[in-house]
C-alpha cells in the first residue's frame, strides 16, 4: 500500500506542475537488442553483446537520444529462431521499443515479413544481401558490406593479388589451368548459405572451376572427412563461411593433411582469436572485416577501452577482439539515425527508415575503421568497399580494400538482394 501510495504521489505531482505521465515517462528512447551469447555463433557473440551494452552506456553519458536516455533491452536467444520470435514480440508488445539490435541471419529473414508489417526499424548483426533491397526488406538495415559484397571481394582479391602474383601458384598459372574452389559452410544454416548464389556467379566470373560444397556445422571440431574430399577435388582457394571456431577446425585439419590450398574467411571468421585457435594453419589466410580490429590503432580506440574496464573489468583487454569494435559500429549508427529522426520530430518506425534512406557518404563510422554510409530508398546495401585482412606472421592485420561497385559498375544494380 505504501508503494502504491507513493507511485500516487508522485503521478498528482508531475500533473500539478503541469507535466502528464506519458510526457515523464517518456524521456527515454527504448531499444532492443538480440544477442547470441550461449548458441551456436556466441563464440563471436558475446564480445559483440559486450561492445553493444558499453557503447549504449557511453551515448547514455553523453546526452542519449537529444536529452533522452537509451534504455536497452538486451537478451540473449540462443541463436534459436523461435526464442528470437518470442523475443522480438516481447520488444514490440511489452518492452515497446522504437528500433531493433538484431543478429542472426536465419531469425532476421523469419521476421522479415513481421518487421515489414510492424513497420519496426531492424539493424541486423546478419549482413545477408537478402536483406538489402527495399523492395522486399523495406525496414532491414545492415551495418556493414554485405555477405555476398564481401565474398565476391574476398574471391577477386584472391585471384588478382594471389593467384596471379605468388610464385606458389606460377606452374599452375604457366599451364593455364582453372583455380579450383571449394566452400566450407554449414549447409543448414542461411547465415552460411546466403552468400552462396553470389560466390558461384562470381566463381564463373573469375573462370573458377567449382567442386561440391562440404557441409560444416557450426560448431564442428573435426572436419577431416570434408577435407579430404576437398583435397581430392585438388582445391587451391577455400571458401570459409562459418565463425572463428569452426573456421579454425577447418583449417587445422587442412594443415595437418596437407590440403595446400589457400583460405579466405568471412567477416565472422576472421579476428583476433582465429590465428590464435588455428596456429600456422592460419597463416597467409585472407579474411573480411567490417571495422577495424580491436588490437588496432583507429580513433575510437581510446573510448572503447575506457568503457570496456568501466563496464567489464572482469575481461581481460586482451581477450577483446573486432566484436567488440563491431558493437561500437551497431550502436553508434543507431544513435545517429535515432537522434536525426527524434529532431525531425519522427522518432517512430516510418521515421527512422525515412532518416536511414538520407544517408550519404556519412563518416560516422571511420573512427571505428568502418566505412563511409549510403543507404538510399532503393538500396539499403551499407557501402561496396571490402575491407581485407590477412594473417601474417600470427597477427591479423588489414592489407586493402576493392570498390566492387567501381570494379564492376556494370554488374552492381544487378547485384541487389543476392
């Protein structure tokens, strides 16, 4: 009763001096967010969750949404897409929120038809390019190149950086013999499939001879059986699409069974710990990223490490790796977008997928290593340029960038929503 009466209390004071409850109540800006920190991608999850709580603390202290406080509701769906439903229906009918934090690639494609009937503003951690035409995912937003960008950048990369140029490949090259290629992805999965369509089209593009995909799951520890299928196909140029842990299995056992081929790895393959889980397996590996690692030097740095030991300090710094800087990116474009809309007076769904469709050129990601941002009512694919990196001497390290859409300015518009 007392609570009761002092909840009471406090409502006919917020009247008397002329304020109704919803106006109070209203000074924050609610926003979810879905992490997979227990299934069966949170071996690249948690850091991201970690970077997303840190990043949302900072905006908080320094002035949230125009005055109004970011309040998060963040949990964890166990890379399930039933929980990730229920979860999304708890964020539009309980929680209330104006915009979501998504992740996975196969739950974000369940909920796009809802999305699209609620008219919820979605900003995925899944960068599938089904998910970048407007025509058909009008209110899906990714925050970096998009899957099938990446891979046709990783492949052409390869073919001009490598396969043309190292003297490992030159009797090859001599005899004018077709690079072989092989996928490594979990076939079950559409975070690993997505891209697949985009991969074969450009592997026709190169001149590449394709053999069968070999099914990885997720969280694999011995792939030996796909391994020497891949070897007896005579691969050269492997395609990684799984995360860090099972990418890292893959090419342990092609180290130990002599496979030779060359690897390049998807953006939630490639980071800090790969070199680490893998060991000179993964050395000379090409992998994407969408920002800038952890272990870099990039102008944010400063800020993220202040609040990752404010906030964390029970994780070692040097555990952190690109994740976290990725959840930096996630929140920071969401901050943006919903501080431009509140201005606008529309801080609501219409609204903010109208400000995402402003964006252009926007530089607020390069303190992070990202890229610039254009995002347009007819293409929500967040840039063209691939940013590259490469093991080297054990370390990951950024080695160049390709502009598909100046590398193949005919094939671009064509290329949305593969």
């Amino acid at each position: 009763m007392r609570n009761c009466f002092r909840c009471f209390t406090i409502l006919v004071i917020f009247i008397i001096v002329g304020f109704t409850a919803p106006q109070v109540f209203g000074q924050e800006v609610k926003l979810g967010a879905l992490q997979d920190t227990t299934g069966a991608t949170s071996d690249v999850g948690k850091d991201e969750a970690l970077g997303v709580r840190e990043a949302t603390q900072y905006y908080n202290d320094t002035g949230g949404i125009n005055g109004k406080k970011i309040r998060l509701f963040q949990y964890d769906y166990g890379y399930r897409v039933p929980e990730a439903i229920t979860t999304y229906k708890r964020f539009r009918d309980y929680d209330k929120v104006v915009m979501v934090l998504g992740w996975g690639t196969g739950d974000t494609e369940a909920l796009t038809p809802t999305i699209n009937a609620d008219k919820m503003p979605y900003l995925s951690s899944s960068f599938s390019g089904h998910l970048c035409d407007p025509k058909k995912t009008p209110y899906n937003f990714i925050y970096g190149t998009d899957y099938s960008t990446n891979a046709r950048g990783a492949m052409q990369y390869w073919f001009d950086e490598v396969w043309k140029k190292d003297p490992k490949w030159k009797e090859l090259r001599d005899k004018g013999v077709k690079p072989k290629f092989v996928c490594f992805i979990d076939t079950g999965h559409p975070y690993a499939t997505a891209p697949v369509k985009a991969i074969k089209e450009h592997a026709g593009i190169l001149g590449f001879e394709v053999g069968s995909d070999q099914h990885i799951a997720l969280m694999a520890l011995d792939t030996k059986s796909q391994v020497i299928a891949a070897k007896g196909f005579g691969a050269n140029l492997v395609w990684h699409g799984n995360t860090t842990m099972s990418t890292s299995a893959a090419m342990k056992d092609a180290y130990a069974l002599g496979l030779g081929a060359d690897h390049i790895v998807n953006n939630w393959g490639f980071d800090e710990n790969l070199p680490k889980l893998a060991g000179p397996a993964a050395e000379g590996a090409i992998g994407l990223m969408g920002c800038a690692l952890f272990i870099d030097e990039y102008p944010a740095k400063k800020r993220v490490l202040e609040y990752a030991k404010k906030l964390n300090p029970g994780v070692p710094l040097e555990n952190r790796i690109i994740r976290t800087v990725q959840g930096w990116v996630k929140v920071t474009l969401a901050v943006d977008v919903m501080r431009k809309a509140d201005k606008a007076g529309k801080l609501n769904g219409p609204g903010i997928k109208e400000t995402f469709e402003t964006y252009r050129d926007w530089p607020g990601l390069k303190e992070f290593g990202g890229q610039l941002v254009t995002i347009t009512p007819t293409d929500h694919r967040y840039s063209s340029i691939v940013k590259l990196g490469r093991v080297i001497k054990g370390k990951p390290q950024t080695v160049g960038e390709i502009d598909m859409r100046a590398k193949y300015p005919d094939r671009w518009a064509g290329w949305l929503g593969w």
